[in-house]
C-alpha cells in the first residue's frame, strides 16, 4: 500500500540518536528523514522524494455562480519523467455557491500543496499540472493577476508553495484528458453535496468570467 504521508512527534527518548544527529533511511525512492529540534526535544519525521508530480483542479457549475468543488492528486514520478505506480494521496473539497471556476481551480491548488507541507512531505523537484491555464500562467508571472476576486487566491497559492519543501518547482499546462482524476474528484464532490441537499443540478461549465481572471 502506498504511503499516504504522515507526521509524528516524539520525545528524543523514543530514538537511539543524538539530539543534533540527522539520520535517514532509504525506502526505495523515498527516504524517512528523522530531524531533531533543541528548542523543543522533540523529533519529527519526514518523507523525502525526489521528485513529484501534483495533479490540481476545479469545477464551479453556473459559472462563476457554483455549486464549486475542487479537488487533487499527488504522484511520484518515475524516472522518465511519467506518474509512476506511486499514487501518494489525493482529496477533494465542495466549495459551495458564489464559487468560480478559477477560484475552485486555485483552491485545488492551494489544498494538495498545503498537503504536503501539512503532512512533513518534501522533495526535490515538485512538478504542478492542471488543465486550468489561467492559474499555471499567474503562478509563473506569465499573466497578471487583476482581479480582486483572484488575488488572495494567487497570494495564498504562492504562500503554500513556499511553504513546501523543495529544492525547485515547474508548473505546466496539460491537457483535460491528463488530468482527468482531479476533475473527476471535483465533480464528485459536486454530486455528492448535492444528493444530499447542498444544492441544485446543472451542467458543468469551463467558461470564465473576465471579472475573475
């Protein structure tokens, strides 16, 4: 079973090492990063990988009027540079109403990045992918980000990538049929929020609103 990254704190007691000791294990392309802190005495864990590929997107029916979800998939990469096998975790979120397509799409985003840093995962190279051009465009300074319904999107998309730990970052545009598990995630969430009353059905729509750009 994959691991789905994690982290533990622990008193220096539980571990055979020196407070200021790093050690590390290798676990196929992963490595288990054992660091110590002296201003707490206590020892976190980190999974390290070399590289990354994390898989993001969004959905808001009625655009930009919702309902909205978005939602992202995180791999390993292999060494040609593909997914590997290694699917690493993945989630979803149902943003409701008054949600647009960009701003689901950031959302997805910010959520798989926070994920790695939530859960102690770094890496050497993290290499973001989505269908959403507008986003990938902004966060690598292509486009300018005028839109006062996007800016703090785009400001807490740039605070979660620094936040990750990680020698360098790429961001790429890829086709829809690269990223269909994100997508698929998204509306999922979407169905289910509305068979269980959280609101009403339409057809899903990729058009955007210049006044969210």
């Amino acid at each position: 079973m994959p691991y789905q990254g994690a982290s533990l704190l622990a008193p220096l007691s539980t571990f055979h090492f020196h407070i200021s000791v790093l050690q590390s294990l290798s676990l196929r392309s992963r490595t288990i990063i054992f660091h110590s802190c002296r201003s707490t005495n206590r020892v976190s864990v980190m999974v390290h990988y070399h590289r990354l590929i994390l898989y993001f997107d969004g959905a808001s029916r009625n655009n930009p009027h919702g309902p909205a979800a978005c939602g992202w998939v995180l791999y390993e990469m292999d060494r040609c540079g593909a997914d590997s096998y290694n699917s690493i975790a993945s989630g979803s979120d149902y943003l409701g109403y008054n949600v647009s397509n960009n701003q689901a799409e950031y959302q997805g985003l910010i959520n798989g990045l926070d994920y790695l840093d939530n859960n102690c995962i770094s890496c050497h190279g993290l290499y973001v992918r989505g269908d959403a051009e507008i986003v990938i465009r902004q966060m690598e300074g292509e486009y300018n980000v005028n839109s006062p319904n996007i800016r703090p999107y785009y400001n807490e998309a740039q605070d979660s990538l620094n936040e990750v730990d990680c020698n360098f970052s790429n961001f790429r545009h890829v086709p829809r049929d690269k990223n269909w598990e994100a997508d698929q995630l998204a509306n999922d969430a979407i169905r289910r929020a509305l068979c269980t009353g959280g609101g009403y059905s339409s057809s899903s729509s990729d058009s955007s609103d210049d006044s969210f750009y």
